[in-house]
C-alpha cells in the first residue's frame, strides 16, 4: 500500500471494562487518529462497560455486539469487512472470530497479547492452531509473552514485541504529597493474579506506630473487594480506601506517592507505565514485563512475588527515606518519556500495517 493512502484500523476488544488494554487501545486510538489513521473499536462486551462513555467523548467510532447468534456474527462480519486492517487485542476475541476469518483472510490481520499467560489448555491450543494460518502478525508487550506463546508454534508467522505506549500528562497535571503520610496506591481488577492481599498483609506486619505513617489507597473492584475489605478491616491499623473503579487518571495518579503492583503475573503493565508518567515510583513483583520499566533503586524497588516480609521491608524504606520517592519519581518520568510514548507505539503500528 502507498505509504500516503489511508489507512482505516479497526481494534476489537471483549469489552470495555476498566483494564490496561482497554484503556490502552483507547489511547492509541486517539494518537492514530493524529497519524491519519481512521481507527474504530469493536467490543463484545456491554453498552454498560465503564469505558463506553469515554470512547464517546474522545469521539471514536464504537460498535458494540454481544452475543453469539447467527445475527450478531453476520454483524460483525459485515462490519470488519469495512476497513483495512484488524487489530485483535483479546484471546476471547480471536476464539469468537476463528470461524470468521477465512472471509478476513484478505484483510491484513493483526493479533496483539497484551498478557503474559501461555493458554496451554486444550480449547485455546485448537483456537491458536487454526487462526494461525490467517494472522498476518502476531505482536507482544513483553519477551516473556512472546517466550511463552512459543507453545502455539506459530513458526510462519511474523512475531514482533512493540511495547505499549502512555499519554504523558503535563507538568502542572503532577503534583506531590506534601505531608508525612506514605500513601500507597494499587490500581487493577480485584482478582486473583492480582494478588492485592499482599500488601495487606505486608502493611499489616507493619508497627502500630508505623502504620499510622501509611495510607493504602486501591482503585478497581471485581470478586475479591469484599475479601480484602475483611481482612483490611480486620487486620490492618492504617488508613485503607477502596475507592472502586475510577476512570479518570488524573484522580488516581497525582494522589498517591507511590504505586504497589503485588500480581503473580503482568505482561508490560499499563499501570505501571500510566503511574510512571505521572512522576510515581513503583514497587513491584519481580515477574514478566515489570524489571524491564521498574528499576532498582532508579524508577522504584523489586520484590519476588508473594515475599510478604520483603515487601513489608520495601514499605518501611519508602517511609523512612522519602525524598528517595520523588528522585525515584523523576527518574521515571524521565524513563518513560524517552522509551515508551504513545506516539512512539503508535508510530510502531502504523509501519507495521503498511508492511502488509
């Protein structure tokens, strides 16, 4: 294709609920559409989903069709045939198209995992293998995910790491907590793998007196909330907020000193990434994409997963060492801006679809 003809992209999503690559391709949407890209978003989620409405404001073409009937395929079919190139963003979203794209397989295919998982059980083996002979690319956010996802064998098809990208705000949309209290922050799905009663229980090891230096502040909601406003309640003495799903950034980011990501498994976190932007250092779990942004004593600390006292003992420097967060905090700004804009991703994408 002419490297000046437009170029129409259509990404697919399961839905539109607050998570890092929702609010990630909604983002690259944006920059695509300065790049003279004409993108859209398909979801097979709700009309309901958090993040519908903010597809509405930044005026991005949004389809949603949920379901399975022979109607809603026929929908999606119609639709995707409209544009040039189409961007999958989900394993659930490949399963639901699999018998689809033998009528896509003149369309230039991309399949992106955002996530780290190898998806070794029997039904996602059999999606792979067949949707292997119609992708054209298949991208990862992290080595890790383009190492596990060598069990697919995907040997013929192009495999690339493009590493997501983040909107970095303005200086004046930053600012830092000034008192004598650590405010922690975690940001995610209450989940599982998201291991959020790590810092829970690491925070509540903590001395009395010491607690009382710390704030826990967890933006997000799913199956878990409950259990860990339990065991918060429970258990821990120092001030602790679930303040649910937020949307918007700037009431996340500017609020915190520093982010706690506790999962067992990431692949480039967009949280990590979106806290980083706004000047925050991070502790993290030693997994996946999380030492390639977070680095030792230079963007925030490392701590292997699950390590509860290591964790208490990272928690405990942060309050006792505190200009370490904002010389951390620079440092990370100064880290993504250089390596992981936005515009630097897209750019990415773009050459990536003229190449096919």
């Amino acid at each position: 294709m002419s490297s000046t003809a437009k170029l129409s992209v259509i990404h697919i999503v399961s839905s539109l609920n607050v998570g890092g690559a929702e609010r990630f391709v909604i983002d690259l949407c944006q920059e695509q559409l300065a790049q003279h890209i004409t993108p859209a978003i398909l979801s097979f989620g709700s009309v309901q989903d958090t993040l519908v409405d903010v597809c509405d404001t930044k005026q991005i073409p949004l389809t949603v069709i949920k379901g399975k009937s022979w109607q809603e395929q026929k929908r999606r079919l119609a639709l995707l045939s409209g544009f040039d190139v189409i961007h999958i963003h989900s394993p659930a979203v490949l399963k639901s198209l699999v018998f689809h794209l033998f009528f896509l397989r003149h369309k230039r295919l991309i399949y992106t995992r955002h996530g780290a998982l190898p998806l070794d059980k029997l039904h996602w083996v059999i999606v792979h293998r067949i949707a292997r002979h119609f992708i054209n690319y298949v991208t990862f956010v992290s080595a890790e995910a383009k190492q596990n996802f060598g069990y697919h064998a995907w040997h013929n098809v192009p495999h690339l790491v493009i590493d997501n990208g983040v909107v970095l705000p303005l200086a004046n949309e930053i600012f830092s907590n000034n008192n004598s209290i650590l405010k922690l922050g975690s940001v995610g799905r209450m989940v599982g793998l998201k291991g959020q009663i790590s810092l829970l229980k690491a925070v509540s090891q903590l001395s009395k007196t010491r607690q009382q230096q710390v704030e826990l502040h967890f933006f997000g909601d799913g199956e878990l909330r409950v259990e860990l406003e339990t065991y918060a309640e429970q258990h821990v003495k120092a001030k602790t907020v679930f303040h649910g799903v937020e949307i918007n950034r700037e009431n996340i980011y500017p609020h915190i000193d520093a982010l706690v990501v506790t999962s067992s498994t990431e692949g480039l976190s967009m949280v990590i990434l979106e806290a980083m932007a706004y000047g925050k250092p991070v502790i993290a779990t030693n997994v996946g994409g999380n030492p390639v942004l977070v680095k030792p004593e230079q963007t925030g600390w490392l701590y292997e997963y699950n390590d509860i006292s290591a964790l208490a003992e990272l928690i405990t420097n942060a309050v006792n060492e505190p200009q370490l967060l904002a010389k951390f905090g620079l440092q990370a700004r100064e880290w993504v801006a250089e390596y992981y804009s936005l515009e630097r991703t897209a750019t990415c994408y773009q050459e990536l679809y003229r190449a096919l």
